[in-house]
C-alpha cells in the first residue's frame, strides 16, 4: 500500500463538464496521482470529443480510457460511453457488463473497484448530477479507508447527487468547485494508514470483473428479497452491509433502493401506456358492436363503452398530469397497511 494517496476517481452525470473543466484546470501537471473519470454518457457519445476539451484545459494529459492501460499518475482517464471503467492491479479494466443504477458506465462500479484496488489510498469525489449514482460508490470508499468529497450542493448545476450523499454518509469533504483542485492537491500528498479490504467489496468487484456472477455468489452478499431485476427479471437479494441499501440479481444488476424504486415507477409508466392502449382498442370495438345492435344489447354496449370511457379518461390524466398513484383509482381505493 502507497504512503500517500495514489488515485482519484471522480463520478458526475448532468452538469459534468463544466464542473470537470474547473476541477481538473486547477491541478498541476506533477500530480503524484492519476484520476479516473466516469460521467454518465449516451452510447452514442464521444469520448474522444470531451477528453480534447479537457485537454485544452488542464496540463494533466487526458485520455480515453483503454482496456489493458497502465495508471500512470499525472493522467487523466476518461471513461468510454456504454462502458464501465474499473481498476485492477494498477491496469485499467473496460467492460460491457450490467448495469448498476441504470447506468453504464457507472460511478459506484468504478468506485467499488477502486476501493478494493487502492483501498486507504483512493480518493473519491462526486460531482454534479441527477439521481443517486455515486452514493453507495462513496460508501465502499469510506468502507475501505479512503477519502470521500462532495461538490457543495448548493453551487451544483444538478445538485441531486452530492445532495444524496450528505444525506446518506458521512462526508470527510463538502467543497465548491473552486476549492476542489487544491484540496485534492493537499489529500494525495498527506499521509495514509493502511486498511483491511471487507470481504464483500472484494467478491462484488470479482463479480463485476467477471461480467456476471452466479447466484451462490450473491447468496454470500445478502438475503434474498420478494423483487424482482427490472432489467432481467431476475430474483433480487438485499445486500446486507454498508450503510446504503442496495439490491443485487446474480446476473450482475445491481441497484440502490433508490435507483430501483425510480427504474420501478418507469415500468410502471410503460405498462400504464399499454393498459390505455388497449382501453382504447376495446372501447373501439364496443362502439361498433354497439352501433350494429338493437335493443337492450346495443343498450349494454352502449352503457360498457361510457364505462371504459371514464376508466380511459382517469387513466389519461394520470399519465399525462404525473398523478400519484393513489388517485389512480380515485378516492374510494383502499389501501390496507
């Protein structure tokens, strides 16, 4: 283990660039550690496009990050679009494995590996973003010894992720953009204690190297839990250390709780839309048979298409207006708790 620190990784979504641009601008080109870099990107990003633009703003030599690259302190490596980027024995390592949080590349897969790679020695910053990647990346961090900033979420474009986390973890740093540079300037040249590696970081890093798992090795990370992957559709287990809550599938999907329940209230969503959908098919269908009838059977057709009518009106508006689920069904729904 490094006497000083010897790694930063630094995760950011919405906002990134800017935030990047100022962050790196400050560091000197004799920095004694290399930084890794992931922002959530389209697939179809570049990589190349934004590591020029950092280029132009720093002395640190910024690259793309490649799979098989030694970490050279001094540089930057940014990440590849649909791509997670991690660390191992001092290689970098770029993969198309699950998503975790929705997300590839994500910030807690290069966090978690990191922390197990350089434990006390790695240094992790959060940036701007949306949504609560990072924060459970902070806590493997934090677990193995080393040190955890925020962006102060007060001057972030998108302060959701710094915000999660001061929610959710002690924080050894919450800084403006401003300070950041030097601060980690001061951090990779202090003095740092060794620490022990937990046991269930070190298999979910193998499991994420690996690109799947199985699920004897999820059986050892937590409990099983009555949810189902909404990415596979596979079991769920609850992971039962750190101080996040989190959920993993034994094909390598891995979720905080709130990553889950937000994936869960998209699905929702999608099959709200087809439900209409097909509402909207049958009310069709009723009118027309209605229209060929006589009588009391046109009068019934007649008295189901008003009916689905009001169901596809309600249903419309809560689509359309983003209604709490419970007035969906209108006030009369009960709910047992």
């Amino acid at each position: 283990m490094p006497n000083h620190p010897s790694l930063i990784v630094i995760g950011t979504s919405a906002g990134g660039m800017p935030a990047l641009i100022e962050v790196l601008s400050q560091l000197p080109a004799t920095l004694p550690a290399a930084v890794l870099v992931v922002q959530h990107l389209a697939p179809t990003s570049s990589s190349e496009f934004l590591v020029e633009r950092l280029n132009e703003s720093t002395t640190l030599s910024c690259h793309v990050a490649r799979h098989g690259q030694h970490i050279h302190a001094g540089s930057v490596y940014f990440c590849q679009p649909d791509r997670h980027l991690l660390v191992k024995d001092h290689h970098l390592l770029v993969t198309k494995g699950p998503h975790e949080n929705n997300f590839r590349p994500a910030i807690d897969a290069l966090f978690r590996s990191a922390a197990v790679e350089f434990g006390a020695g790695v240094i992790g910053v959060v940036l701007t973003g949306m949504l609560h990647d990072g924060t459970a990346g902070l806590d493997f961090i934090r677990r193995c010894g080393g040190t955890t900033v925020v962006q102060d979420p007060r001057e972030a474009e998108f302060p959701s992720m710094p915000e999660t986390a001061l929610r959710s973890l002690p924080i050894n740093y919450a800084v403006p953009l401003a300070r950041m540079g030097h601060l980690l300037e001061e951090l990779v040249r202090q003095e740092i204690t060794p620490s022990t590696i937990p046991e269930d970081l070190k298999l979910e890093a193998a499991i994420a190297e690996r690109v799947v798992g199985s699920a004897e090795d999820v059986e050892k990370l937590g409990h099983q839990v009555a949810l189902t992957c909404p990415d596979c559709g596979g079991t769920l287990w609850q992971i039962d250390q750190g101080r996040v809550l989190r959920y993993r599938c034994h094909t390598g999907h891995s979720f905080t709780a709130d990553s889950l329940l937000n994936r869960s209230q998209d699905t929702l969503e999608e099959t709200l839309w087809v439900a209409l959908r097909m509402m909207e098919e049958r009310k069709n269908l009723l009118t027309s048979m209605a229209s060929r009838g006589e009588g009391y059977w046109s009068v019934q057709q007649e008295e189901r298409v008003n009916e689905i009518k009001a169901h596809i009106n309600r249903l419309r508006e809560f689509l359309l207006n983003g209604k709490d689920v419970d007035n969906l069904a209108g006030p009369t729904v009960r709910h047992d708790r």
